[in-house]
C-alpha cells in the first residue's frame, strides 16, 4: 500500500491511512459530529422533507468520493431537494466529485454555489483557493484563501490552509519570474482586471471587456490569455480582423495555447456565416473558448 497519496480535491499529498479524515475535515463535514450547525445560522425551513434519507444520501455520496466513486456519488447528491438545510455541503460535494472527474469548470461553479450559500464555513473558501489554483488563477486562489482566513479557520485546519498558501506563494514566484517586466502586485492587479473582464464577456458586456483587455495588453504585452480573450471581444463585435490579429497574437507568445488555437479555426466558419446571416452572432451566444488568468 501507498504510503501517500494526492487527494483528489485539492492535490495536496496525504497519508493514504489518513485520507478519509483529510476529506472529512476539509472538504465535507466531519460525518461522525452530526450537522455541527452554527447556532448563529439556524437552519432552513420551508418543504417538509426525509431528514434523515437526506443525512444518509449526504454521508453516501461523502464515501464514494472517498473511494474515487465520483459519477456516484454526483448520482446520489442530485437524489437531494435544493431546500436540505446542508447544501452548502451537498454542493461542496458535488464540487468535489467533478474535480474528481476533472471537470474543473463544473467544480469551480459548485464550490462558488457552497461559499455563497454558507460564507461563514472557511472551508468552502478554501475549496475554492484551490479550484482557482489548479486553474492557474493566482489571483483568485489568494483571494478566496484569504476569505478562508477572514472568517476564521480552526486549529486543526491551519496546516492546510498553510500549505496551500505556501504553494500560491511559490506559484506566483514562478510566474514573476518567467515575467521579470511585472512585480508581484502589478500581476496581481492585472489579474483582477482580467476577472472583472472574463465577467463582462458571460454578461456580454463586450465595451467593458474590451477597456479591460485593452488595459492588460498594454502593460503586459505577452499575455496571450488577454489576446485570446480580446479576439473574443473583437469577434463579438462583429471586428474579424482586430479578432484574427489577436488569436494571432495570443500564438506568437504560446503556439500551443488551446482557447486561441480553438478560435482561430473557428473565425473563418464564423465570418463566413455571419455574411449570410447578420444575426448569427446573436444565436450562437458564447460558445468560443476563453481563458482564466
């Protein structure tokens, strides 16, 4: 048997004999302490329902992650009605079995559902950090692990939540090295930029997006995840050309960077459709691939 192993969630290494405990704390609710509600936060009433075949779906979905049982575990959860008391949990769950599966997006969404429906539990705030991380996202991932911190982590928690801010601190070294032109605040700055845009393109709010990519481009020149993004900005609005020079762009700095790579094959399609069918922009919605910084 191995002696460590990589929890599937967050990717920290964790002693094989301790890895159910790792998940009860951190990732779930310890499933032996009974709800564990905060007294401050009372819970939900509304649609009368099995409590306790909810607590039993909840504690069986915990055990299959545990064995790596990830589409069964998401089956047993979708068994849950949205009114349980626990689904800051049941999501966080859900969170971590499309981790499990890699379906990084879907995981990220879910542990966003889990820290806004129970934003005191720093743990959701935790989960979160560590989705944004395994994004690449630095920005976000400090962000969230310092919301962990703000709402308070307990005692046997903090090794954790300490690891995983030494791995952010070492993750953004990284990057400022390989981007000497940019110190460590600038990146971080521009990272909130770059959200703020990635936010203004899934409200189709392209003017906005634009003003934020055009921003980041222009102090940090060789960030292709901006260029592929302001292709996108430049496609939606109809701009083909300024779209084309950006994907271009965005390849000349990382020839195998995939959202550019998926973008440009797409644009002539779309160009060519767009001559037949001036709406066509309209009725394909969002559907180009984007990128998180």
């Amino acid at each position: 048997m191995k002696r460590f192993t990589i929890c599937p969630i967050c990717g920290t290494s964790i002693k094989t004999e301790n890895m159910s405990k790792h998940i009860r704390r951190v990732h779930s609710r310890d499933l032996d302490s009974g709800h564990g509600y905060d007294a401050n936060h009372p819970l939900m009433t509304g649609t009368k329902m099995d409590m306790d075949a909810c607590d039993k779906l909840h504690d069986k979905a915990a055990r299959f992650i545990e064995r790596n049982k990830f589409k069964k575990a998401i089956k047993t959860l979708q068994k849950i009605p949205k009114d349980y008391p626990d689904m800051a949990d049941v999501y966080s769950l859900m969170a971590a079995s499309y981790a499990g599966l890699e379906r990084f997006d879907d995981a990220r969404t879910y542990f966003e559902k889990a820290a806004n429906d129970a934003p005191w539990e720093w743990r959701h705030w935790y989960n979160l950090a560590s989705m944004h991380l395994k994004n690449g996202n630095v920005a976000d991932a400090r962000r969230y692990l310092n919301k962990a911190r703000a709402v308070g982590v307990p005692s046997d928690a903090e090794d954790v939540v300490d690891e995983l801010s030494e791995i952010i601190a070492k993750f953004l070294e990284i990057v400022i090295s390989e981007k000497p032109y940019l110190d460590s605040e600038t990146y971080l700055a521009l990272g909130d930029r770059f959200n703020r845009g990635v936010a203004y393109m899934e409200d189709k709010d392209w003017n906005q997006a634009l003003d934020e990519f055009e921003y980041i481009v222009s102090i940090d020149e060789q960030s292709e995840k901006a260029y592929g993004n302001l292709g996108i900005v430049h496609l939606f609005r109809g701009e083909f050309d300024e779209a084309e020079m950006c994907f271009n762009k965005a390849l000349e700095i990382d020839p195998e960077y995939p959202p550019a790579a998926i973008n440009s094959t797409l644009l002539n399609t779309i160009r060519d459709k767009v001559a037949k069918d001036p709406d066509y922009l309209e009725k394909i919605g969002y559907q180009t691939a984007k990128g998180y910084f």
